[in-house]
C-alpha cells in the first residue's frame, strides 16, 4: 500500500476548531493513525525489497565491474574440494618445475655415485694416506733406524745384535725369524729367509 502524503497547514486564529481541523492545521487520532499506518507498510516494504535478491534495482555487471572479467562457470565447492585432493598430478607438474631430477636423472645420478664408491672402496693403494703410527706399525724410516741399532758389525767383523723391540726383524727383503727364545748376542739362533 502506498503512503498518501497529508498536507499541513499553520492553525489560524481566525477560522473555527473545525475549520482548521479540516484544514490540516490540527493533529487527530484520524491523522495520527495514518501516519503510523504509513510507516507500518514502509517497514513491511523497505523489509521485503531488502530480501529481495533478484536484482530489484536492475543492476549490471558494467556497474559493479564485472565487464572487465570473463564470464566463466566458477568451480562448485565440491568440485574444488575433488581437485585440492588429487595427488595424481593433475597439472602435469615436471621434476624441474619443483627444483628436483626426474626418475631417469636420479638413476643416473645414483648409478655414477655407487660406481665412484665401489672404485673407492675397491682402492687398496691407501687412498686415504694412512700412516704406520695410526695403524700401530713402525714406518720404514724408524725401522731401518732401530736395525741400525740393533744390527752392527764389530771391528773383527762378527755381527752382534742389540736390543730388539719384535722378535721379527726385515733386512733388506730378508726377513729374520727367531728358531727359538731369542738369546741376544747370537745370530745362529735365527733362521734366515729370503722374502723376494
């Protein structure tokens, strides 16, 4: 129902109670009501154009800036929901895109790396210089010292040994073994071989 606006008037002095009431200059329960009424059937209207959610007002989408996207079916929520789920790959992402090797470059990588370690591991010339010391052996310089020592000549040129660390002595490729306690002063005791 649409609201008939009423007309107010200024009350005059000079015209009758009645004369004014009828020339809006005077407020009634008659007015009074209206009024109310009118604001009733605007709350009633302005509640029903407020859910009315077809466009009432015809707006487009050049007025909201729409015109400047394309007009294309959105993705319903389950359907996006199906997609951020799928661990298949659904995008065709490469090994690249991602920073890494693909299965092929891996297996290539992987297959120069165990032959590099297994050529490593196979290396019996001590690849790692390991020394007699850390190995608990004398190096061939201390050796060749402590013969020195051990070994000499006296002026009648007969040989005496001195004070051995090992029971096994290595003179130039020959290698002397003990044939019994060792007694030191006599080289008969030992039993010489050649090791060459």
């Amino acid at each position: 129902m649409s609201y008939e606006k009423q007309t107010w008037n200024k009350y005059d002095e000079l015209k009758t109670e009645e004369e004014n009431i009828e020339n809006g200059a005077v407020v009634t329960d008659n007015r009074m009501n209206h009024i109310e009424n009118g604001i009733g059937d605007n709350d009633a209207n302005l509640a029903s154009h407020l859910a009315n959610k077809n466009n009432p007002h015809k707006v487009t989408a050049a007025q909201v800036g729409l015109d400047k996207v394309d007009n294309v079916k959105q993705a319903s929520k389950a359907e996006f929901d199906s997609h951020t789920s799928d661990a298949s790959n659904p995008h065709k992402v490469t090994a690249s895109q991602v920073g890494s090797y693909s299965k092929s470059e891996s297996d290539d990588k992987l297959a120069t790396q165990k032959q590099a370690m297994d050529s490593h591991v196979n290396n019996k010339a001590n690849p790692h210089a390991v020394t007699a010391s850390q190995v608990g052996a004398y190096s061939k310089q201390e050796i060749d010292t402590k013969l020195s020592k051990a070994v000499m000549a006296d002026d009648s040129g007969k040989v005496s040994i001195g004070t051995l660390d090992s029971n096994t002595l290595t003179v130039q490729g020959t290698k002397i073994y003990p044939n019994k306690k060792m007694e030191f002063g006599r080289l008969k005791d030992y039993l010489i071989t050649n090791t060459d």
